[in-house]
C-alpha cells in the first residue's frame, strides 16, 4: 500500500507532519518532507499552511481547527451553536486553547481563546468526535461563561444540570460557579 493509499484509507482528511510520521511510520522528518513537497507539487496533497497537509482541497472546518493549535477543542459560540444553544450565527470558528490567537487561513478564521492548563487538559464535557474534539453543551456554556460572564444563551431547555454543576467546579472560579447556580434554576 503507497502513502497516499494509507492516507486515503484513514478517516480523516487533515494531516500533520508528526501525523504522517506516524502514519507512515517513520522518524525522518527530513524524509517525510520531502515525500510531501513532491506530493504537493504533483497536486496529489494540498498544503494550505505549512507543516499542515490534506488530501483534498475542501475539509472540514473543525477538523482544521484542531491542526492549527494543538491541544485545542472546539468551543464557546462555535459548540454554543452546535447544540443549539444560541441562535446567531457566527462565522468564525472558535476554539479553547493554551493562548488568544486569531488565525485566517482561506478565507475562513479560526479564533482561540486562552484557558488555563488545569482546565484546557480536564476532559470533562469534551467529547471526540471523527475528527475533533467538541465541548459538550454543559462544557460549553461553562467556557462560556467564565469568559464572557455577560454572554446570553437562546435554548438552555435540555442540559443536564448535574453536569453543568460539576463541569464548573473544574474552573475553580466562585462567581462562575454562581452563575451556573443561577442558569440551573432558570432550567
């Protein structure tokens, strides 16, 4: 089986170079670079950023996002209007991550917030999806929150409040553990 055959008969469509180490089991960097700088010469991966690979042109949104920074999951307005939790519609895709940064990248623009370790790497409220890792709606509304203690949600009908109070005591933060105490008994 080539390469190209492997990556194809993956379930996902953005790569790495460290991805492709390992799928392709090499240590070589040097090596793996080369093979993609001919792949992507030859139009048979696309590199829409450096060190970032896929093998078609189009991909997934929140797959990308999990490339451009890692550890990242998809979260606050982004998973907000996933489960329906907000109604606005928000172009930009935002993501939690170890730091504040915005990064446009074809047209699309991907947005981190900074969260501290001890909450970014709890995995509490993240759920794995194919290719990404997406806040649950409790998750969400508590990253939400402790960012934006203003923020103002359109459908909280059917969220689990034993959830929501335990994913907040993650933050370890007493004005967001009231607000959660406040959206529970609006539930």
């Amino acid at each position: 089986m080539t390469r190209l055959e492997l990556l194809k008969n993956t379930d996902r469509n953005v790569f790495t170079t460290d991805d492709l180490m390992v799928l392709w089991d090499t240590c070589d960097r040097r090596k793996i670079i080369e093979s993609v700088k001919d792949y992507v010469r030859r139009g048979r991966l696309f590199s829409p950023r450096r060190g970032i690979y896929t093998i078609k042109n189009a991909y997934d949104g929140f797959e990308m996002a999990q490339k451009l920074m890692a550890p990242s999951y998809i979260g606050y307005y982004s998973a907000l209007a996933y489960y329906g939790i907000i109604f606005q519609h928000y172009n930009e895709i935002h993501c939690m991550g170890p730091y504040s940064k915005k990064i446009t990248l074809e047209g699309q623009i991907y947005i981190y917030h900074k969260l501290k370790d001890s909450i970014l790497m709890n995995k509490v409220g993240i759920k794995k999806e194919d290719n990404y890792s997406i806040s649950l709606a409790e998750r969400a509304i508590c990253d939400s929150l402790f960012l934006n203690k203003k923020i103002a949600f359109d459908n909280i009908a059917n969220l689990d409040k034993n959830k929501l109070r335990e994913i907040s005591l993650i933050y370890r933060n007493k004005r967001l553990e009231k607000d959660i105490d406040k959206l529970i008994k609006d539930i």
